[in-house]
C-alpha cells in the first residue's frame, strides 16, 4: 500500500492520470476546508453519464450518493466524478491494505452513509482522455482551441491552424488544425491534416497522416496511411502500410510495409 509509505499526516491531492482539465484546485481545496469534509471531489457535467461515477449531491454539495457507471438513462443527474480528490489522511485508514480497493466503489459509498463525502462541480475544460478515442479527441481540442490557449506551451502559429514547436522541416503539405514539432520533417509530397507530429517524426513523401498523434521519433514511410490512429514513440510505419479506425502502434513497433492495421492494437 503506497500511502503507508508517504509519510502522510496531512490534507492531500489525488488525481486520475488519464485526465486532461483546467479545474481550480484551490478552489476545490478552499471548499473542503469549509466544510469540514472528510474527503472532497470534483464533478464536471457530461452528455452521456453511463460511463462513469455519477454524484448527487444536496444543495451544500454533501454527496447524497455515489453510482459507479450507472445504466444509459437511468443516471439521477448527469454531474460525474471528474477525478481530482482532496483528501483527509483518515480517508487511508477506510482502506484495506491487504487487497486492492476501489475507492469510488467501496471507500466513497462508506463516506456517503457517514455523511463526510461533499463535491464541488466546475465548467472548466475537462476531458477523461483515457481511451483511443478520447486521447485524440483531446489533441482535436488543445488544435482547434476548444481548450483556450495555444496547443503546447512554446508552440507559434506558422500558418492559420497550423502551430509549430522548434524549427520542424515542412516541404509538404500541413493543413489546420495540426502541429509539427521540433525536428519533426513532414517531406515534399506527404500530407498532415488535423494532425499532431511529435518532435523528431517524420512523415514521408507520398504518406498521409490524418486525425492521428505522432509521437516523438516514429516515422510514416513513403506511400503509407495513418488515419484517426495513434503512433507511439521510435514506431515506425512500413511503405504504403494502412493505420486506421482508432488503432493504437506501441512504442518501437515496426508495422510491415504494405500490412493494414485497422481498429487494433499492436502488440495486442
């Protein structure tokens, strides 16, 4: 149990890693600190709750219940659990360190009946990047300025929609709203549309990449298709190879020139 080894004996932060926002923690911090709570979370509003911890709460914001993915429809409100926590040390001594534990399923349940569990909601930017989807769907917002602000701290506006870090080689075509990183080469002939190209990529003649990241290092070779995938670090893509349909290349993978790959994961 990693927290019997923090040394923690005071007020604490906890975050979900697969989220993206703007939340004001102090705000959430200042609002636990007037209400006495044992623990205080984050809600944000969504269109389709089922996904996730849904969060009544009274108009003191103290949590009436706490109802992990509830079914399509039948969601109580459509505020969730937005992933950021501040937490009392006593919140620690509700979890069993013999097994592993859920604490939106187990411990939070326990704080409702207690009546120690309160929520603040925000409209601030936020965004559960954790899956395929949602992963490109928040490059799509920091590109298109959903999320206000440029794209990536230090990244300039080479061209409308088209935002630059370093000094990248562009002799092909970048069209809005995409980002070419330092080092990064999108060669005579290639196309990047709605697109991320990490620092040290590179696109070849004659390839496309399209509604995709590019991480540093990985390579598109002549004649191949990215598409709406995810291309991890130093991968490379073989020529005139196919990615598509939200397919995700793991760091160092080398697809064969020609292979499709489509809605997949690779290694699997």
């Amino acid at each position: 149990f990693a927290a019997s080894h923090g040394g923690i004996d005071d007020t604490f932060l906890v975050v979900n890693g697969d989220v993206l926002t703007d939340l004001d923690v102090s705000a959430l911090v200042r609002f636990h600190r007037q209400r006495g709570a044992e623990a205080s979370i984050s809600l944000t509003p969504v269109d389709d709750p089922s996904r996730f911890g849904v969060v009544p709460t009274d108009a003191d914001g103290r949590v009436l219940a706490f109802i992990e993915k509830p079914e399509p429809g039948r969601a109580p409100t459509n505020m969730i659990n937005a992933g950021a926590y501040v937490l009392e040390p006593s919140v620690l001594d509700r979890i069993d360190r013999e097994r592993r534990v859920s604490i939106e399923r187990e411990t939070f349940p326990a704080m409702v009946e207690a009546g120690r569990l309160f929520a603040l909601a925000s409209d601030s930017y936020w965004i559960d990047a954790g899956t395929p989807a949602q992963y490109l769907q928040a490059h799509r917002d920091l590109l298109s300025g959903a999320r206000p602000g440029p794209p990536a701290p230090g990244a300039r506006e080479a061209a409308p929609g088209v935002w630059v870090l370093g000094a990248p080689v562009i002799d092909g075509e970048v069209r809005p709203d995409s980002l070419i990183g330092a080092g990064a080469r999108v060669a005579s002939g290639a196309c990047v549309v709605d697109s991320v190209v990490g620092a040290g990529a590179r696109v070849d003649a004659g390839a496309s990449l399209a509604g995709s990241v590019l991480l540093p290092g990985a390579a598109v070779a002549a004649g191949a298709a990215v598409d709406d995938s995810v291309v991890g670090t130093q991968a490379v893509i073989g020529e005139s190879a196919v990615v598509r349909d939200l397919s995700v290349v793991g760091a160092g993978v080398v697809i064969d020139a020609g292979a499709r790959v489509e809605g997949d994961r690779v290694p699997t």
